[in-house]
C-alpha cells in the first residue's frame, strides 16, 4: 500500500455515474463539464451534442466488438494519457457491459466464473478511471422494478448486473438517477429513497439536472411540488 502524509493528500477529480430512461438527458449532461472533453458512445446516441466545438466523440464499431474490453482500455489510455482531455464520459455503459458479457461468455468453456470476470473487469477499470487524474462520467440505462418492490423503495437501479455495478462505481463519488417531471429534468441521489444512489460531493438529495456542477438553492416548497409530481406519474 501507498503512504500518503495527510498534508499531501492530492485533491483528484470528481466522477459521475447517471442512470435514467433514454430522453432524460444523460448525454447532454456533459455539456455542463469545463474545457475539452472526450465521448466515449457504446450505443451511437451523440445527436444531443452534436455542434458542440469542445467535444471530441469516439463511435463503437461492429470491428471493436469481439475486441471491446482491449479496444476500451487501450482508447481510454491513450486520451487521457494525452492530457489533451479535462472529462471523460462513457456512454452507455449498460450497452458497454453486454458487449463485455458476450465476449466473455464466447471465451469461456465454463460459464460458472463469467459474471465473477465480468465484476472484475469493471472493477478495475472504474479503479484506472479514478486514477486517471480527469473527470469521469458515466451513463447507464435504469430499471423499474415496481413489481418487485414491496414497500415502493428501490424502484428503480441501473440496467446493470448488481454486482458489477457495486464493483465499478464503488470509486465513484456521485451515483444518481435523471428523471423528467413537467418538462423539467431532476436528479435524484438519496439512498434513502432505496434507489442506486450517492452523493460523496456536496450535502444535496435531489436537484435540478442542469445543476450536476454548479449548485443553486433550491426552495422548499419547489422541491415539496417536484416530489409530488414525481409521486403521482408514478402511481400513473
């Protein structure tokens, strides 16, 4: 292990992991990110940044697929070894993880081990990621598991498998669920909600997506009728 005196503890940049149905506006939250950016797109959705003049997109190709853990980790090196980028995102990473998953099950003669390398290459690629010294954003596509849920919490997680998703975001700092009420984009980390969610940056529960960087306070009354609306399209 690595002694760090509490003097020289380095401040290290931030990393982000959103989940949401598709049209909440995850892609488009890179947008909010400062200097030059780099999209990594596992599902080919770019359209929302499209324009954008400090964003440099990387497409997945069918040649990449039988490839894909040797394709990202090799991509992912040399930008950021570059140090040309301030952010990263990878986007989708449920699409990222079913591509890892075929190439493994393809490989493997005893399927048994497979969701266990599955785990461990996300593992170490969220630890590569938090020591890559950029910003990281993710994004993953959620589930709604209503009819599982007993009590209403823990509706919704990321469509991913629970233990790689443990295993990739335990170095991230942010977890949080994008969602759509009247028109208006939230996000929503409060574990206590039984969700997939974190919030190791600053004190907030639920805010407004266009806010991911830069807090504003938010009025109790606001929040009140957000929670309500949000309740009842539930229910609905």
């Amino acid at each position: 292990m690595k002694y760090i005196n509490a003097a020289e503890l380095p401040e290290v940049p931030n990393m982000y992991f959103i989940y949401g149905d598709g049209g909440t506006g995850k892609t488009t939250l890179l947008k909010q990110f400062e200097g030059p950016k780099l999209l990594m797109s596992f599902d080919h959705s770019v359209n929302a940044i499209r324009g954008e003049k400090d964003i440099d997109v990387l497409l997945l190709e069918q040649a990449d697929i039988p490839v894909i853990q040797e394709t990202v980790n090799s991509v992912l090196g040399r930008a950021i070894g570059s140090g040309r980028y301030k952010t990263v995102m990878l986007d989708n990473v449920t699409s990222l993880q079913n591509y890892v998953l075929e190439n493994i099950d393809g490989k493997s003669k005893d399927g048994r081990q497979n969701y266990q390398k599955l785990q461990v290459w996300f593992r170490v690629l969220g630890e590569n990621l938090r020591n890559s010294n950029v910003t990281v954003v993710a994004t993953a596509h959620q589930v709604d598991t209503e009819s599982q849920s007993m009590d209403g919490k823990g509706r919704f997680k990321a469509d991913m498998n629970d233990k790689t998703f443990n295993a990739f975001t335990a170095t991230f700092d942010f977890v949080g669920r994008i969602f759509k009420v009247k028109g208006e984009r939230w996000i929503d980390c409060d574990p206590e909600t039984g969700d997939h969610g974190k919030n190791r940056i600053d004190d907030r529960t639920k805010f407004k997506a266009a806010e991911l960087i830069n807090p504003k306070p938010l009025e109790e009354p606001k929040l009140q009728e957000t929670e309500e609306a949000e309740n009842k399209e539930e229910k609905e």
